[in-house]
C-alpha cells in the first residue's frame, strides 16, 4: 500500500478517498467496531457523534465559504453531506445515519482502499501516513505521538471567546499596557462599579454547557473557567484577570472599576481573544453575558469559549502549512488532531492532506492554498508561531482584511467569498486541480 491512513472519521475517510479516487492504494486503520472512543456510538465510519449540523451554508458565512472552496476541490464527504441533506435552513444538516452509512459503503467497497480493524499503537516514520485519530483518540497512540514531537500535546481544550476586531467598540475601550509598561498591546475594555456587579451577579447565574463524563477533570487555578472565578467571592476576577491596577481611562482621567482585557490573535489584528475568560457557559450565554462588557455590546464571536477533551497537536511548534509534522515530513496530521475545530474544518484538513499525499506520490511539491481562502488562512493561522495555541474554527477574522475599508457588513463578507473563489480558481489551475 502506498499511504497509510490511521482513522476513519471524518479527516480520515475524506483524505484516503482523495489518495484512493487519484488511482493510489490505501490501507485505512481504525479501531471500530471492537473499539471505540466515548463519544462513538456505531460502527460505520465518518461519524458525527454530537450535532448533524454542517453549519451555515450560506455564502456570506465563513462556514458557507468553507463549504464552497471545498466543492470547488471536489470534496466526498461533502457530496455525501448533500445526498443525506435533511430540511435546516440556510444550514446544510444531514441524517447522520444515511451519511455515515453511504460513506463507509464506498469506502468499503473501494477497489484501492483496504480496511483494517484494529487500534493501532504506533506508525512508521519512514512511509506516508495520514494521523487522523481526532480529538478522543484511543489508545497509546497519542503517547508515542507526543513522545516523537517533543511533548507538543493537549489533551484538553480551555478556550477564551475570540472576538472580530470590527466588531468591538472603540468608544469603550483604549489601547494601553498596565503601567504604561511595553507597548499598547492590549485593549482595555473598562467597566464602573454597577456595571461590574451587574455581570458577575449574571455570569454566576448564566446556564452552563453540559459536560460528558469524559469531559471533565479537575479544574485548574491557570485555567479556571471565568463563572467559577466569579462565583468564588464578587471581588475574585478584580484581583484576578479583571484587575485595573496600572490603568488610567482616558475617557474619564479615572482608574476603572475592573477591566477585562483583549488581546490581539494574529498579526493583523482582525481577531481578539477575552483574556482569562476560558469558559463552559452556552454559546448564547457567552453573547448575552459577555455583551454586559461596554466594549462587547455588539461584539460578534468568530470562536465561542468551550472546556472540553480534545486531544491536538501545537501545531505552530510542529506543524507546516502541508500539514506535515516538520520533523517527520512523510507524516501527515489531519482533522481536529491537527488543530482544527469543527466537523467541516476537519473534512477540509483531511481533503489538503490528500491532495498533499497525492502530489508527494506523483514526484510534485506539496501546495497550501491561498492565504485568501478560508482553508488557506486555516492554516495559515494554525501554523503561525503565538502562544497558549487553542484549535480554531473557520471564520472571518483568519482572512486578510480588504485593502480598502468597507464599511457595509455583507457587502465585506460578499467580497471575502468572491475573494477566496476567485484566487482558489487561479491556484487550481496552476495547480492542475481543477
Ligand atoms: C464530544 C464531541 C462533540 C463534538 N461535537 C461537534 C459538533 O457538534 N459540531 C462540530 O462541528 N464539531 C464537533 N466536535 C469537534 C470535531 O468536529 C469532531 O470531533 C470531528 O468528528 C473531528 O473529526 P476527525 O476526523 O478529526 O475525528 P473523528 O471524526 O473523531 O475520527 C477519528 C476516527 O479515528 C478512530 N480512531 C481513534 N483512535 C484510533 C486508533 N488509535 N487507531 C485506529 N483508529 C482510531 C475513531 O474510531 C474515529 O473513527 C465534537 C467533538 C467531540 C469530542
């Protein structure tokens, strides 16, 4: 077999269909139906073990775009998605057991696919092999790839709310480091006393996500979810991340009450993360809660807060825009392992590992897809050196901004789409992929 590929979820199944579809062979290892993780139930493939929504399909969402840069490149499960469609709106939900169903049906019988059943325990370096275990993988697979990248493993998702910078208003915050100390790299987002009391009394209130048994473990005091900060005592968060010592408001000439911080995601700074704010509270609690803050009144969320297990590589430490493991070239990391967050987001990392894969095998350079696309920038943002690294979803903030400032929200996001189709069309040409 010329690829190996461990998994066959979501990533897993897209990425071994591309290699198998461009006349290759492929042996797909996965641990069902003897083994399984907590949260899959059957025995069939690419399972979608919580919600059977795709998201939004429409074009001016990041996750419409997604989908249309991926039927561009012709992606399976996403042909597969359409033919298990069931009535959701503008958002593409499928019947997960007919999705599943036809998927494992042509993966079976697949003429270049051979499936393996077993849980596999380790891979070899030296041959081209796509990881695609997701976030519960099973086994001691997880060990020996944490050992072989240094450490560079989570185990455990703890991530902050990340808002889009158009979105957050100016009027209500400034740009200044405690002190005056370093640069202005944080803006500050100032609340007054009643203001202050008032989300703490609804953040200790405000109706929490519901954690798997395997969900949950010990809290940490270095990432403690922002409602259980709160809930231990009303002044907790002013002496914690909240703190507004080393601060003057210039609006008022006054130091403020509390201040919740935010700090830049990318060098572009088009996205900002809720300092200290990891968080399980709803994602509508999240807008209803957090929009308390002045700065946040109509802030709109690219990445909601969530506690939860998700195993994933640093990929900014080890990862290359091929979605190799730098140390390990023939090594390909796809789906949520790989960094990504979501259903559609895994299936596009496992689609550019197969066309990856494919190129090696035919002697041609690996491609990454124009940073203006929704998977370019991805990647783009999943391999850029930051610290405390949390997987990311698709959304608009990891694009580049327009060159000129439009001010008319659809209007901006209509261009992103026109954006991204158009350069993927160019790259696919050049790149014999269309
Ligand atoms: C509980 C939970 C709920 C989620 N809900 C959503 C949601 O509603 N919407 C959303 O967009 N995203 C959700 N996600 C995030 C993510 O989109 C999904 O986990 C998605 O399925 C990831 O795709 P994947 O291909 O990376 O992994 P998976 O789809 O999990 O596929 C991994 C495959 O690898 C196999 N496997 C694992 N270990 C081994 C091994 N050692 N050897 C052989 N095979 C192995 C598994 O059996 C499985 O078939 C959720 C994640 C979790 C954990």
């Amino acid at each position: 077999m010329e690829v190996t590929v461990i998994g066959a979820g979501l990533a897993g199944c897209e990425a071994a269909y591309r290699i198998a579809a461009c006349g290759h062979t492929v042996r797909l290892i996965d641990c069902k139906p003897d083994t399984a993780s907590p949260a899959h139930r059957s025995g069939n493939f690419a399972e979608l073990v919580c919600s059977n929504s795709l998201k939004s399909d429409e074009p001016t969402t990041a996750s419409g775009l997604l989908k249309r840069e991926l039927r561009a490149l012709g992606c399976f499960l996403l042909r597969e998605a359409e033919a298990a469609r069931v009535p959701a709106g503008g958002a593409l939900a499928v019947d997960r057991e007919v999705f599943s169903h036809r998927i494992t049906q042509i993966i079976r019988s697949h003429p270049g696919i051979e499936i393996v059943g077993e849980t596999a325990q380790d891979w070899n370096v030296n041959e081209l092999t796509v990881i695609a275990t997701g976030p519960l993988t099973v086994g001691k697979l997880a060990d020996v790839l944490q050992s072989r990248i240094g450490g560079a493993l989570h185990f455990y998702d703890a991530a902050a709310p990340v808002v889009d910078a158009m979105s957050i208003e100016r009027a209500h915050c400034f740009a200044a480091s405690r002190y005056d100390k370093g640069d202005s790299d944080y803006l500050n987002c100032p609340m007054d006393k009643d203001t202050y009391l008032a989300f703490v009394s609804e953040l200790v209130s405000a109706e929490r996500a519901q954690q798997h048994a395997f969900d949950r473990r010990e809290i940490f005091e270095g990432c403690m979810p922002i409602e259980i900060m709160a809930e231990r005592g009303v002044d907790t968060m002013r002496f914690g991340p909240l703190r507004p010592v080393g601060f003057v408001d210039p609006h008022t000439g006054k130091r403020p009450y509390a201040v919740v911080q935010l700090r830049a995601e990318n060098n572009e700074r088009t996205m900002y993360n809720l300092v200290g704010f990891q968080t399980n509270l709803k994602f509508g609690e999240q807008r209803r809660v957090f929009g308390m803050i002045p700065a946040l009144a109509h802030a709109e969320f690219l990445r909601y807060g969530v506690m939860h297990r998700n195993t994933y590589i640093d990929s900014p430490r080890v990862l290359d825009v091929y979605s190799r493991l730098r140390d390990f070239p023939n090594t390909f990391i796809a789906g949520q392992l790989s960094g990504v967050e979501g259903y559609v987001e895994s299936i596009a990392s496992g689609l550019v590992c197969g066309i990856n894969a494919v190129r090696i095998l035919e002697g041609k350079p690996p491609v990454t897809l124009p940073d203006t696309t929704v998977i370019g920038s991805l990647y783009r943002y999943i391999t850029t050196a930051q610290a405390d690294f949390q997987p990311m979803n698709a959304n608009f903030g990891v694009l580049p901004p327009h060159e000129e400032h439009i001010r008319d929200k659809t209007k901006r996001k209509e261009r992103y789409c026109e954006r991204s189709l158009s350069d993927l069309y160019e790259f696919q040409k050049a790149n014999d992929l269309v």
